[in-house]
C-alpha cells in the first residue's frame, strides 16, 4: 500500500527512482523517463548514481538484515 515507496524515499532521498525491487511498480518513475525522452528532464538521480550510504541495511522477505552495497 505504499509503504515500500516510501521506505526508499527515506533510503534513498535524492532518487527519482523510487520502485527499486521486482514487482515495484513506479509510476511517477515511468513520467519522469517520459520527460526526459521528451527533453524535459536531465541529470535523473537514480540510487545507480547516487554516492553509498555506508550503515544503509536492507531487510529481505526472510526478515534477515543484508548490506545493501555489494549484495
């Protein structure tokens, strides 16, 4: 219902790309790739781009904890 768009939104704050696993489906992401296509929008932060977030964890489906750099 949201909540894993906006656990990334505080995971990632500068990322226009806010659906980042399988099965997150991101509209807003798909109208930001449009304007740029468009020419409306450049220089796109992306988690891809954006310097590492040493202490940043992520939490799988197994409820186990996995660095999120490098794995």
């Amino acid at each position: 219902m949201g909540e894993s768009w906006h656990n990334n939104h505080h995971a990632y704050p500068s990322s226009a790309k806010l659906g980042l696993l399988p099965g997150q489906i991101d509209l807003g992401w798909w109208l930001i790739k449009t304007f740029e296509a468009a020419g409306l929008a450049s220089n796109i932060k992306t988690p891809d781009n954006l310097a590492p977030r040493p202490g940043a964890r992520r939490v799988d489906d197994l409820g186990t904890a996995d660095a999120v750099a490098g794995t």
